[in-house]
C-alpha cells in the first residue's frame, strides 16, 4: 500500500464546493421559475434567489 505524506482529503474545501454548487442551482433554478413560471411559482422562484442570497 502507497503511504502519502498529505492528506489527499481536504474536507474544508469539499464542503465549500458542495454549498457553493447549492448555491449556483438556487440562483439558476430561482432565476429561470421566476422568469417562466406564473402565479405562484414566481413566488417559488423568487424565495430561491433569496435562498441563493442568504447562503453567501
């Protein structure tokens, strides 16, 4: 078995990518329901950007 003198895991970085990938797709998802949607799916759509917001 190869022994590494590091860590090939750097957690710290592999959950800032996974929160900022969420982020991304409440902004793009958010963006497009808005945009498409009617009715109450604007709303939808809008509480998503502002999820979008509230995660930076």
């Amino acid at each position: 078995m190869i022994s590494y003198p590091w860590n090939p895991w750097n957690w710290d970085v592999f959950v800032l990518v996974i929160l900022a990938l969420l982020a991304l797709s409440l902004l793009v998802l958010g963006a497009m329901t808005a945009y498409f949607g009617s009715g109450k799916s604007r709303m939808v759509g809008v509480g998503l950007i502002v999820g979008y917001i509230l995660s930076w």
